[in-house]
C-alpha cells in the first residue's frame, strides 16, 4: 500500500481513502485558512465515558483548547445525518466551536449558537484562522 507523510503525525501513514482526505483537509486548514500545522492534531484521541474516539482532525486555540473538529470520510461515503451525528458524539467530549465533516467533494461546517434548542447552525464556508480564535 502507497504511504504519505502526515504533517501532524510527523510520520509516513498508509494512504487509505480517508487518510487521502485528511490530508486533503490539512492542506485546506494550513494553506487556505491560515491554521499554523502546530496548532492541529490528526488522529486526536478522545474519551467518552469508557468509550474511546479517534477525532480525524483537532484544531486547537493559543490557550490549547479545542476550536474544531473534523471528521473525515472517504470520498464516497454520503455525508448524512450519522456522519454529523458521529462527529456530535466528539463535540461531548470536545465542547468546539466549530465542527466539520467531509468527503472531499463536500464539505460542511457548524458552528456553536450557544442556544441549547439549536446548537449549531451551518455555515456557508469555512472560518480562517482568525475567526476560529475570535
């Protein structure tokens, strides 16, 4: 199996079809919104409960707190309701402000309303770096 290196890990990992997405979504976080590489994490361990998660994707802020979560798919995996449902159950752990998941063709981004009836509200594109940390 091919191998990339991963910015984050510092490491060569398999080139699985969801890594190539991640990958993918490390580029867009580093060179299209301006996230330093040492301010995110890939294959963030999580724990719920007794139950660990791997979060694809961590951004975190200057204070070390978590500002985004990202869950990546291959690229043909539907991005329905259980994939947002998935990367929900990281936010319990997490309490982001923003939460993305992607296909590499889609991609969606929410973000915290602070109302308790609706607690995230899709936006229509991604935040930059700076307005992630606002």
């Amino acid at each position: 199996m091919s191998q990339v290196w991963d910015p984050l890990r510092k490491k060569m990992v398999a080139l699985t079809p969801e890594e190539k997405v991640r990958q993918w979504f490390i580029g867009v976080l580093r060179d299209s919104l301006g996230v330093p590489a040492h301010m995110m994490m890939s294959e963030a361990s999580l724990k719920y409960g007794d139950k660990p998660f791997r979060a694809d994707i961590m951004v975190y802020g200057r204070d070390a707190a978590p500002l985004m979560v990202v869950e990546c798919k291959r690229e043909n995996v539907r991005l329905d309701r259980s994939v947002l449902e998935q990367a929900m159950k990281y936010n319990l752990v997490l309490d982001v402000r923003y939460m993305v998941i992607t296909n590499g063709h889609g991609t969606f981004c929410f973000r915290r309303t602070g109302d308790e009836a609706v607690p995230f509200e899709r936006m229509e594109s991604l935040p930059d770096w700076e307005t992630m940390r606002k």
